[in-house]
C-alpha cells in the first residue's frame, strides 16, 4: 500500500509518496504556488489564490488515484495558518473530500526537534525565504528549514 503526504507551505504546494510497509519514498513532486505573498501581507488568500490552491489540489487528487494512493494527509502550515479566511479556505477543501489539517507553530518546531533527536548527522539550513520575499510583517516571519 501507498500513502501520500501534501506539505501545502508558502511558496509551494508539495506532495510525497511513500511505500506504507517500510516507508520508503516513492515519488516527490512540488508545485510552486506564492499563497504567502496574499498570506503575509493581506492577511487573507484572495479569491485567485484559492482558485488556484483548489485547482493544485484536484489536480494532486486525482495523479493519486490513478497511482492507487490509499491514504491521503493533507497539511498547512503558516501561509493558511496565519490567514484571515482559513475557515473558508477549509470549507471549500472540505467539498473537495479533503480534510486539512493546519499544523501550529508549536508542532512545526517539535517536527523538527524530533527529527533532530532521531538522526545521527544533519545540517539546518535557514534561508529566509519568507523574510526576503514577505518584509511587511517580520514579527510574523516563518523561516524555511531545509534538513540535509
């Protein structure tokens, strides 16, 4: 059996696919989609943002039904987290038979302290992504990490 996990983060919309009997990856795929730039400085997503959200998602939906992909996870962080309209954001997902779940900042930390915890060597590599391309709200930043 397969499973898929949709990372939907600010500058990009990002599925995985697992192999669910030894977890090994099977294919990574990202869509780049700037919901961050409506996110960090209107506070909302606007109609076209979301449009074009629901329509990478579809899309997602059905290259996992074709790959037979039982089990589906779909996560948001800051982008959705930090908006004004997330419950509309998750009205219209919920119509598209996806449950998303909006992970909190505190998680987002422990996710990487546990992955830290577990590994023996790694590097952190902090671009700012997110505070370069979005300077009209730093105390709201939410930086990038990439694991190595």
């Amino acid at each position: 059996m397969k499973i898929s996990i949709v990372d939907i983060g600010s500058n990009a919309v990002k599925y995985k696919i697992f192999n669910s009997e030894n977890f090994e990856l099977v294919e990574y795929y990202r869509e780049p989609l700037r919901l961050g730039k409506d996110a960090f400085t209107q506070g909302f997503l606007s109609e076209l943002t979301l449009k074009q959200l629901a329509i990478v998602l579809e899309r997602f939906k059905r290259v996992f039904s074709e790959k037979n992909i039982e089990k589906q996870f779909y996560m948001a962080t800051s982008a959705i987290r930090d908006c004004t309209n997330k419950d509309e954001i998750l009205s219209l997902l919920k119509k598209q038979n996806i449950d998303l779940k909006i992970i909190s900042g505190d998680t987002e930390a422990g996710l990487l302290k546990e992955f830290k915890a577990n590994v023996e060597s790694y590097a952190i590599l902090d671009l700012s992504l997110i505070h370069i391309s979005e300077p009209t709200r730093p105390l709201y930043i939410s930086y990038a990490v990439f694991c190595l």
